[in-house]
C-alpha cells in the first residue's frame, strides 16, 4: 500500500469514528453485570434442577479423592499390613457409582444449560431490536447501519457462550473451589495453608492484567463494528464505486481497516494467553510445596501416604477450575465489552417520545396546523424559522423551494420524526406531541422519492401498507396508480419475488409500487416527497389522473422540483432558508413574478 494510499486510508478512518464506536473507559460494572443476568431471572425455575445437577456432580467429584485416600490407608496398605481385596473392590464400586452419577449430571447440565443460554440470548436480541425501533431519527442521523448492525449480531453473539454455559460453569468451580478448601484446611490445616500460600501472589499478578485485557477486547468490538459498518457502506454504495472505478482504492482501504483489526484481536489475544502460564507456573509451585512439606509431615507421622495422594488429587481438582476461572473471565471481559455497547444502545432514550398521557387519535378529518415552527438538526444552525402553515381538510399544498430550504423537514415534523424546537404542530387542533406516535403515522400516508422495497413478492411490497388488505384490495390499489399493467407482465405477476430494494425493477416502477402501498393503506393525510422524479412522462400523465381522484377528499403536502406536478395544488409555499418567503396558488405567483416565477421560467429554460 502507498504512502498516498496509507494517508487517504486514514483521512477516510476518521469518517467512521463515531460516538458509539469510542472506547469506553469505564471500570470494571459489576452493576452492569447483575444486570445482564437479569436476563436469566424468567427462567430461574428451569436452572433450579440445572444447579442441583452441577451440585450433584461437583459433590461426587470431591468425593473420589476421598474414596482414593480410603483405598490407600484401609485396603491398599493399611496400617497392620494386610491388603483387604473386598475392601478395595467395595470402594472401586462406590467409584465406579461416583463416575456415573457425575457424568450423567453433567450430561443434564450441559443440554439443558445451552437451551436456557439460547432462549435469554433470543430474548436479549428481541429486546434489543425492539428498542432501537423505538429510537429516533435522530439516533439513526449520526450512525451509519453497520454500526447498528453490528450491535444486534456479533455483540450479542459475543454473549453466548456466557450464557449458554459460563455462568453454571462459573457456579459450578466456585463451589467446586470452596469444597476443596475446606477438605484440605480440615485434613490437615498446616498443609493446606502451604498449599494455598501461592493463591494470592496470583492474583495479585493477574489484577495487572484485568483491565489492559478489558480495554484490548473493546478495541477489538470496536473495530469490528467499524469494518461491519465499512462493508455495509460499499454494498449500499457499490454501483458508485465501480462507475468512478474506485475498487483499488476501496480495497486498500478496507486492507487498511480489517489489517487494524487483525492487529487489536492478536493484541487482546496475547494478553488473554498471559492468564494461563500464571495460573500454570503458581501450580507448579503449589505441587512443589505440597511433596516438599507433605514428605516431611508423612516422616514425622503428621499424615498418612494417601492422604498426600489424597492432597495431590484435589491440588489437581483444585487449579483446573482456577484455570477455568482465569478463562472465565477472560470471556467475561468479552462479554462485558460487548454488554457495554448492547446497553449503550438500550439505554439511549427516543429524542421523540410519548407523553404517559398520551391518547390514540381518533378518526381525523385532516386539518393541518404548523404554529410558528422553530427546528434545527444541529444547535445553532436552524433549518427552520417561525413558520407558519394553515391547511384546512381536503386541501393539496405543494412545498417548493431550493435544496435545503426546509421542505422535507416540514414532513418530517409531521410525521413526528423529529419535534420541533419551539411551536407546535396541529392535527384538527391537537397537538401531536398529546397523542400516541401509532396512531398519528396510521394515519399519514407517505410516499418518498428513495422508494424501499423489501425482499419478498410484489404482493408483499404493496400489502406493506395495511397487512390485513385482501388480495382484490391489492389490485385495486395498483390498478389505480397504473401499476397493474406492468406487474402481470412480470414472470409470475403480483407473486414474482424481488431482492432487498427491489434491484430487477426500474425506479418508475419502484415507485408505483410505493404510491400502492400508500394508497392502500388509506391515510386521511396523504405525503408525496419527490415522489414522481423517477417517473417518465407518460407514467407521470397517469399517475396525475388518478391523483385527482385518489387525493378527493384528503390533505395532502406534495415536494415536487418538477414544478408542473403541483401546478394544480390548492396553495403552493415557497421556502428559502427555512423562511416561507411566497403563498399562494399557480396563477397568482406566476402574476407575482417572484421566486416560484423564477424557478419556473430556470425550469423551463433547461427542458
């Protein structure tokens, strides 16, 4: 890669370092993490039978070494010398029964923990996804979709190995710990504090390690979360890069950020690996120490040869659930990087949002008030100032004006999707902020000039609109837009299948399909934003003869650049900076001769 490459590359990184892909430098919420678990609460009764299991066979697992000590000091060699065979075959079975209650305990555990770790992983994605639907557009303005994306898959993803066996696991070698201290302290208490001695200096070394290992995974997520969000960018942009023959560059790029990643992930993985030789190396010193002291308490009588086989199995017992413990929480940390970004999310508040007095808007006849409107997307720089609008029922009102001048935020407040900063918006005399978001958009017909269409059939696309209409319903709809005719000449006709954003057809037909949808779904507010620009002349014609009849009788706002769609509406508003600066129908702003006469005549000068 270049050197121009390298700094392109970097000049193009700081484009998608967002606020939610900063690290979070927080210590160690341990809050956050009785939260998380939280998750589990609806199946407590299911993961009782679960710990009783993991309960079950840590016990029988303490119980073998014991059972060994036995076999050594009463069958093996006792102290009168004498083997004792039946002994040694009655404590062989009492094992042999031991094993099998541990493995068939463990067999219940590990199935029915990865069924409870499944459902609340379900359940965590479910309310995460409900969430951010609720979310503003605000929310969605400073996030590309890969950001988003990332968080409902790979982050929650991250979750499940703690869910489906880390937390009875974790239960599972704690108890497991305890058990075995207590035996060995019991036994003989000078041999096991020696033993344990080591414990300590442990984790003293490991604390170093918990926060560098912490922050190294949230560099990893983040960074995932930016190539996720860099790859949803060319998909969605990739008909742009190829016609500018950018893919050289692209590529660079993404070498640049996913080399980035490689890197983070090698970084956090070092640092996790370092938990296990420190865990290994006290071992060792652990086991010195107990044959060391341990032979010199059997030569003093202190204790008996099986009882130091005895301390060397449950030494055995006792650092494997340390080691798991070390990994465990390395998998915690992961966890908690990814819980700190699924919160972030879940935490963040809809900038619009509903009144605890908010009622449902009853059957409305379409009165429309903007009450000196004040809105700006970003503090200082208002995209609108004081306007005023009075739309009586049934009227069409066409908004005009250059790029930027308000149009499409006057829909947007309508609709609710961003509040006002002063004034209010009136819908037959209430505000919109007193009644419920539902109940306003059932109600707002809306066709704009980016027309989505999702993966799935032509009559799925149109049905989108009212999901109970009845196939006669979707034909109607689409007779009355002239959408009908190029549909059955389609290879299976209202049921050929299209891809996400409906790539096989035109944009013309794109957009028929969306005035369908908003037609069937019969709004009393009908919002037409740019929503004839793709549309070829003849379609056009036929779109507008069937407006007239399908607006009857609706309020309607219509954005049009192509002026001779809203020649016809009952008031045109002309905006310029987020003023309105013109009134009125065609024909008297043409007499005007002002700005909307302006833009008609550059207009018409460049057909």
């Amino acid at each position: 890669m270049s050197a121009s490459s390298k700094a392109k590359a970097t000049n193009k990184n700081a484009r998608f370092i967002y606020q939610d892909d900063e690290l979070i430098e927080k210590p160690f919420n341990w809050g956050q993490l009785r939260r998380l678990f939280m998750y589990m609460k609806p199946y407590t009764k299911e993961l009782r039978p679960v710990i009783f299991m993991m309960i079950l066979g840590t016990m029988t697992r303490l119980g073998v070494p014991a059972l060994v000590i036995l076999a050594i000091d009463e069958a093996i060699a006792p102290k009168n010398g004498d083997t004792s065979i039946p002994k040694l075959i009655t404590i062989g079975s009492l094992m042999l029964i031991l094993y099998i209650i541990q493995w068939a305990s463990n067999a219940y555990r590990i199935k029915h923990t990865s069924i409870i770790g499944q459902k609340v992983i379900y359940d965590l994605r479910n309310h995460l996804f409900q969430h951010i639907q609720k979310l503003s557009f605000r929310f969605y303005d400073k996030r590309p979709a890969g950001s988003v994306l990332v968080r409902v898959t790979n982050d929650v993803n991250a979750l499940q190995d703690l869910f489906t066996n880390g937390v009875v696991n974790l239960l599972m070698d704690c108890v497991q710990l305890l058990g075995i201290v207590i035996i060995l302290l019991v036994w003989n208490f000078k041999l096991g504090l020696a033993i344990m001695i080591t414990v300590p200096l442990m984790f003293l070394v490991s604390t170093t390690l918990r926060k560098r290992i912490r922050t190294g995974w949230q560099d990893v997520r983040m960074r995932q979360s930016r190539i996720n969000s860099h790859l949803n960018e060319s998909i969605q942009g990739m008909k742009v890069t190829q016609a500018y023959v950018q893919e050289r560059d692209n590529m660079g790029f993404f070498d640049h950020m996913n080399t980035d990643n490689l890197k983070s992930w090698n970084r956090a993985s070092a640092l996790n690996q370092t938990l296990g030789p420190v865990i290994e190396i006290t071992a060792a010193i652990g086991t010195f120490i107990l044959f060391w002291y341990g032979t010199h308490l059997i030569q003093v009588g202190a204790i008996t040869v099986g009882l130091l086989v005895g301390y060397a199995n449950y030494i055995g017992n006792f650092w494997d659930p340390i080691n798991r413990l070390g990994q465990m929480y390395s998998q915690l940390l992961i966890a908690m990087a990814s819980s700190e970004r699924i919160f972030e999310f879940i935490d963040e508040e809809p900038t619009v949002g509903e009144l605890n007095s908010a009622k449902a808007l009853p059957k409305i006849k379409g009165d429309v008030k903007f009450d000196d409107i004040v809105f700006e997307y970003e503090k200082g720089r208002p995209a609108l100032k004081h306007v005023t609008i009075d739309v009586k029922a049934g009227q069409s009102i066409a908004l005009v004006g250059h790029t930027g001048s308000g149009k499409s935020t006057i829909i947007n407040l309508l609709c609710r999707f961003y509040d006002p900063v002063e004034g209010r918006v009136l819908i037959d005399g209430i505000d919109i902020r007193d009644i419920t978001i539902e109940s306003l958009r059932s109600q707002v017909g809306i066709v704009l000039q980016d027309t989505f269409i999702f993966s799935g059939s032509i009559r799925d696309n149109i049905r989108y609109g009212r999901l109970n209409a009845t196939d006669s319903e979707i034909v109607k709809a689409a007779q009355a837009v002239n959408a009908h005719d190029f549909i059955m000449g389609l290879p299976d006709g209202y049921d050929t299948q299209v891809e996400e954003r409906g790539n096989v057809l035109s944009m013309g037909q794109r957009q028929l399909l969306s005035f369908a949808r908003a037609l069937l779904a019969d709004p009393q507010i009908l919002i037409l934003d740019e929503a004839t620009a793709s549309i070829d002349t003849e379609t056009e014609l036929k779109i507008q003869e069937a407006l007239k009849i399908l607006l009857a009788g609706r309020t309607s706002f219509m954005i049009a650049h192509r002026l001779s769609t809203i020649r016809h509406a009952d008031e045109i508003i002309v905006l310029d900076h987020g003023q309105i600066v013109e009134q009125g129908n065609h024909e008297s702003l043409i007499a005007h001769r002002g700005v909307y006469n302006g833009l008609i005549e550059a207009q018409y000068r460049f057909v």
